[in-house]
C-alpha cells in the first residue's frame, strides 16, 4: 500500500508548482500593480529614522520643542469681553534654526470676515422656520476675531504677519537649536454665545436670571507645533480639524466678578483666597471621601449668588505644568461637588461644576462619571499624571483640554430627563474626560489626523463604558449593556454599506470628510474593537495598546507610530488590517457560496480518472480512492454505499496495513466529507468565524485565519472531514466583524420574510 501514500505525496508537491506557475504566469500576462491587501505598507509609510524608529517607539534623536506661558486674564463679563496679556518662552529643542516662529490665532475663525463662513456650498430650502430663515438670510456675522494690539519683546515691536488663523513673527536673527525666545502678545476679544453659533467656546446666556456661564478655550495666541514630521505646522483652522500644541508650563491668574466660582487647566494657587471658609472646609472634606462626591457649592448658594451681580472682582490664580493648552469655566451660577479617586495608588480629585438647570441629572452622576473614567482609562494606558479632572455643564456641547472639559445633558425645566439624556450625558462625560489621554497627553495631531484622538478615544470610550454598567447596574434595564452609541460592530453597518460617494478614508483629513463623526470616531472605534475581540485578542492587544500609550505619553506620535506599535509590541502582522480599514472604504462581506458533500469510493471517477491522465498515470497502475460530491453528474448510492467508507476499502484496508491499533485509536474517526466555498464580496478580508451545528443537536465555533484570503480576494475553499453530519453554518453568528450583508452568511439559505407580502396575506385572512 505505499504506492498510494508515495503517490499522494508527488501529486502535492507536482500540483503545487503548477499552480504557483501558472500563478506567476497569469500575473505576468495581465501587467498588474500589486493590490493584494496583504502586501506591505511601504509604500504608505515613511521611512524610519533617527527621530522615528520601523517599531512604532520614537528614536534617539526624537525631540519636541516646548511653549511655556506666563498670562494675565480679565473678564469683563458686563460686556462679555476678554482681555490678555501673555508672555511665550519659546524653547527650540530641535536641530534645526528658526528664521520666524509661527502662532495659532484660532479665535480669527469668528471674524465678520473670516474665508472659515464660506468654505461650504450653501443653496436655499423650499421651507424654514422664521429663525432659522432670518439666521440666514439677515443676521451679520458675529465679530469675535483676535484683536491684536502688540506683538514686543522688551517693549520693543516684532515684525510680524497674520494669515487668517495663523500669525508669522519674523526674528532678526535665526533661534538656534538649544536657543529660548521670549515675547509677548496684548490681545482682546469680544466674546461669542456658543449656543447661538454652536462654538466650541463662549458664554451660555440665561434670560431668566440674566447671568451667563463662561467656557473659555481657544482663547490666546497660541504656538504652533515645530516636529520632524513636516517643520511647522501651520495649517489654517476652518473648525473641524482640532488641534496641533506643543508641551509647556503655565501661569495664569484670571480676574473675574467677586461672585463667580471658577474652574480651570492647572493646580488652583490661591484656594484660601478666592473659596470662602465653608468651600475650603468641604473642600478638605472632599479630599478624604472616596466614594460620594462633597458639595462644594450648593444649589441654594449658587441660587443666591444669581441675584448678586457683584461688580467686585477676584483673581483666580492657576499653575499647570507638561500641558498643551489651558481653558476655563466660570459663572456665579456653578453648583460644584467633588471627590477623591484613587487612580493606581495616586489622589486625584473628580469635579462638576453645573448651573441649577443640570440638576438633578449632574449631581447624580457627574463626578461618578468623571472618576470611573480616570480609573479605566488608566487601567487601559498609563497612571492619569494630573492632580484633577473637571466636568462641566454646558448646553449643546463636548469639547475637551488639559484637565477640564464641557459636557451636555439638561433635565427639562422641571428636572425630568429620559435615559437617552442620560445615557447621553454620561457618555460625553466619558468621551471627554477621556480626551486628557488621547490628545491631551498621548499629544496627536488632531489637526490632520482626526481619528487619531477622537477614534483611539472613541475606542477606550466603549470599553468604559460597558465597564460603567457593569459598576452601575442600576443605571441600566437588568440584563442589559450600557447602551455605547459607537464600538459594537452592528453600529457602523449602515454608514460602510452607505452611498461611496459619502465616505472617505479614516486616513483623511477632518475637513475632507463627508460624515466626521462616522469617519474620526464611529468607525475606528469599531475597528480597534474588532481588532481587539476578534483579530488579536484581548490579550496581545491590551499589551500592544498600553505599549503604544506609554511610548507616546507626552510626546508627538502619528499614524504610522500607531500602526507600527501595535504590530511591533504584540507579534501580529496587521498591515492588511491597517489597509483595508483605515486607508480604503472597503466594507466587510463574507458568505458562503456553496457547500458540497462527498463520499469516498474505489470507483475510478471521471475527475480521478482526468486528474491521473495529467501525470501519465491509469487507474490500473495504482491504488487509489476517489471523492465524489452529490452534485456529480455520476453520483449514485452503489457508487458510496449504505454508508459513508462502505465502498472505500482500500482506504480501510491502508489504514490496517499501516498504523497499528494503538495509532488509530488516537486517529479522527470522519464520517463526513465536506468543500466549503466561500466569497467575499466585500474587499475587507476578515478571519472567517462560523458556528457549525450538527445532526445531533451539537454545535461548535470553527475559525479560520484572515491569511486564508491572502491569494484569492473573492472566494475560496476548506475541506472538512468530521465524525458528525453537519445540517446548518452560520457565519459570524454573534455579528462580531460588522458585516454589512448577512443574507449570505446562512446555509442552508435562511428564508426571509417579505413583509409586504405578509401584510397582504394578514389583509387577505
């Protein structure tokens, strides 16, 4: 019986040149370009280098040049203007001189004039509601524009030029590597309402008390990021892409009215002198609770403080060390509660501060919000650095900056809210607080890469979230998973299967997109899902993920870092996966086309018969057995028997001559014979997960490798030889890989209901 195994052997290793052969033939023949999806990115990556390395960690001459700032604030808050005098000590830690230095005037976006108002078509509807009509059509654009009234060092005047959001301030002489330049910027602004213009930064007006509540960011003239990437980048804000900042420290003192309650970046220098001694005392009092947060300023103060309009003034004072930018909150509306967390062993404190409007809704659940945040984020990258965290009411937003942010969520006037408000309020809180991670110390550059802060966060944001419900049971129906809004695999089907000429790459710039929040944030929060539960794992890839954020903590990472990382810290070839997902708009579609049944027989079949001929080689000259698919023409009972090996004996009697009892009672024992075929209509190749149920009333999970597509990207074939008869495959069965097509993931094909057809049927019945 060994002429059969030898022959097998030869007719492998003789099939399988023939077809690499015919393989290169083939490709050689139609001149093609490579788009395997497998191929290497080289071709999209850059080169490592000596400041960059090929794995993803920053090389031995890495550097980040560094801002600090030394500011003084005054809010006139009678004529909603803000006045600054800055001092910038600009460190160039590069290698490079500097013949001018460039700054971000980000606030020249709300310039009457500003070219931001017109960058989008715009036609006219057939209907409008009055406002929005006469929004349009009559109102003059806001003027909140930097008003800038002196660029000096010393006193001294610097040349400088403004290019709408970016200034150039020309040196005399080159700032040399290892140089400092110290200058300074005397600015004011007249301040916009966000609510009205739906700005990241502003004031809320309230008409029934006439106060307002300040979130204040973008702010001052801010330096631009120099890197190795691409020099300086200077890039006009046109207001979705956010922000590039580089690292530096800060001293602010900010003057409001006397009865304000203020919040901002940075540790609070003045505490005693700007709280009043029952603040300070729940203040301490704050500092040794760990579980419920302390009322700093109560509902019936802040009520109070309403009413008083004081036209004295404080100054708050605030320090903030390693930041990239600095923000703050102030109102004499704030209700402010606070707690201790217990980050990995550091203190830090979690804080809400919210007008009366936000309760009861923020008092509940705010700061719990905040400080399972800074726990779980953690867990996932690094020990949150910062001494604080602070969430802040403010209608219509979510916008994040070092340590402080603003959050939406508002009960109705009688503090009612339904759980889509709720559940809405917590995730922002999550989403934002979150962003003291991604970008506000893993420091990305949200202006060219928007997925890169907003996706990665997106990501972590899910995590924590499912963890949130599992820490609050009682915020959520029994049995059930927080409700995330983005990052189970289901959410995105609609947007990949949606209109291409809609959809954009991942990889593209934030104000090339048509759907931002599907692109920077749906998308590859589901993406690095899948990549965690179903192409890694969690394990490989929660280390690959945590060595990524500690490489990059407080410095410049890019795309490729990321990509590099991931695939360098956990062993995982993913240059398909960073292809298919982030640098096309493939979507993922996987089916089984066809499903055969075969039978072992001595009969020489016709296939046998021509498979032999091609190797000069009869069926009389060797031992053999032939397969047989049902649907062969020739297929008959007699061919295959009463049962399945009936008519193979001479596989059966190999099988005796050759291994001895002990060996075949450790051999499969297969009954069945199958050829899976599967296609892949979509072009995102995914492992294929099915789920297998048998004659018996068993099931079991099969899982093949994505690898399996990295030859033929529209179908291929796996053998299965197994002791049970299989009656149904599903594939993907717990919709884990966000297949946009599940018609064709069933066999036998699942019969569907046409549901205009039953509605006739129940008419007609």
């Amino acid at each position: 019986m060994q002429p059969l195994k030898y022959l097998g052997l030869v007719f492998a290793l003789l099939f399988t040149g023939i077809l690499s052969a015919q393989e290169e033939q083939e490709e050689r023949q139609e001149s093609q370009t490579n788009q395997n999806k497998f191929r290497q990115l080289y071709q999209e990556f850059a080169t490592p280098n000596q400041y960059r390395t090929g794995s993803g960690a920053p090389g031995e001459a890495y550097y980040q040049n560094q801002a600090d700032y030394e500011m003084d604030i005054v809010l006139d808050d009678k004529n909603t203007k803000l006045t600054g005098k800055e001092t910038i000590t600009y460190h160039n830690n590069s290698p490079d001189d500097l013949e001018y230095l460039w700054v971000q005037l980000d606030q020249n976006i709300r310039e009457k004039e500003s070219p931001a108002l017109e960058k989008d078509p715009s036609g006219i509807d057939p209907v409008y509601t009055p406002e929005s009509f006469s929004n349009q059509f009559y109102k003059e654009n806001f003027d909140g524009g930097f008003n800038i009234e002196k660029v000096h060092q010393d006193g001294e005047n610097l040349n400088y030029t403004i290019n709408q959001t970016m200034m150039r301030i020309d040196l005399e002489e080159p700032l040399g590597a290892g140089e400092s330049f110290e200058f300074s910027i005397d600015w004011w602004y007249t301040i916009n309402n966000h609510i009205t213009d739906r700005a990241r930064s502003g004031y809320e007006y309230f008409e029934k008390d006439g106060n307002n509540v300040y979130i204040i960011a973008q702010f001052f003239p801010r330096m631009a990021v120099y890197n190795d990437v691409e020099g300086w980048q200077n890039m006009q804000f046109w207001g979705n892409g956010e922000f590039a900042l580089p690292f530096g420290n800060y001293e602010v003192n900010i003057t409001v009215p006397a009865d304000h309650f203020m919040e901002a970046t940075g540790e609070l220098q003045n505490r005693k002198a700007v709280y009043t001694k029952e603040q300070m005392n729940r203040y301490e009092q704050a500092q040794e609770e760990f579980e419920e947060p302390v009322v700093i300023v109560s509902q019936e103060e802040a009520k109070a403080a309403e009413k008083g309009f004081s036209k004295k003034t404080k100054t708050w004072k605030y320090e903030a060390e390693m930041v990239r930018d600095f923000a703050f909150s102030t109102s004499r509306k704030f209700v402010a509660d606070m707690m201790n967390v217990d980050v990995e062993g550091k203190e830090v404190m979690a804080v809400s501060l919210y007008p009366k409007e936000g309760n009861p809704l923020w008092g509940e659940w705010s700061t719990r919000a905040v400080a399972h945040t800074l726990k779980n984020y953690s867990k996932q990258t690094f020990q949150y650095p910062y001494h604080k965290a602070v969430s802040i009411h403010a209608k219509n937003q979510g916008m994040e900056y070092p340590m402080i942010c603003w959050n939406y969520g508002r009960p109705d006037e009688n503090g009612n809210y339904s759980d889509r408000v709720k559940f809405g309020m917590i995730s922002v809180i999550i989403h934002e607080v979150g962003h003291n991670f991604f970008p506000m110390i893993v420091n990305s550059d949200e202006r060219q890469w928007g997925w890169m802060d907003e996706g990665l966060n997106s990501f972590s944001q899910f995590l924590t979230e499912q963890e949130f419900g599992e820490k609050y049971p009682e915020v959520i129906a029994p049995n059930e998973k927080y409700p995330s809004r983005r990052g189970f695999p289901d959410k995105i089907v609609p947007y990949m299967k949606g209109n291409q000429d809609y959809i954009s790459p991942i990889m593209s710039n934030p104000e090339n997109v048509y759907q931002l929040g599907n692109n920077a944030y749906g998308k590859p929060a589901t993406a690095l899902n899948i990549l965690r539960e179903t192409v890694m794992g969690e394990e490989l890839f929660d280390y690959a993920y945590k060595t990524f954020s500690h490489r990059w903590m407080f410095k410049h990472p890019t795309p490729e870092d990321f990509f590099r990382t991931m695939e360098d810290a956990s062993g995982v070839d993913l240059d398909w996966f960073w292809r298919a997902w982030f640098y096309t708009t493939d979507k993922v579609d996987i089916g089984i086309k066809k499903v055969e049944r075969y039978y072992v027989t001595d009969t020489a079949t016709s296939a046998g018969r021509e498979f032999l001929k091609r190797y000069d080689v009869s069926p009389e000259e060797v031992e053999a057995v032939y397969v047989v698919s049902e649907e062969d023409e020739e297929y008959n009972q007699e061919m295959i028997g009463e049962k399945p090996l009936k008519n193979a004996a001479t596989l059966q009697e190999y099988l005796m001559d050759n291994f001895s009892e002990e060996e075949r009672a450790q051999m499969k024992q297969p009954a069945y014979f199958y050829q899976l075929t599967f296609e892949k209509p979509g072009g995102v190749p995914m492992p294929i997960i099915a789920e297998f149920t048998y004659a018996d009333g068993t099931s079991e999970m099969v899982r093949y490798p994505v690898q399996l597509w990295r030859k033929n990207d529209k179908e291929v074939t796996k053998a299965l030889a197994t002791d049970k008869e299989i009656t149904k495959i599903v594939i993907d069965p717990e919709l884990k890989t966000a297949d946009v097509n599940v018609e064709n993931n069933a066999w036998p094909k699942e019969e569907t209901t046409d549901k205009f057809e039953e509605f006739k049927e129940n008419l007609s019945n």
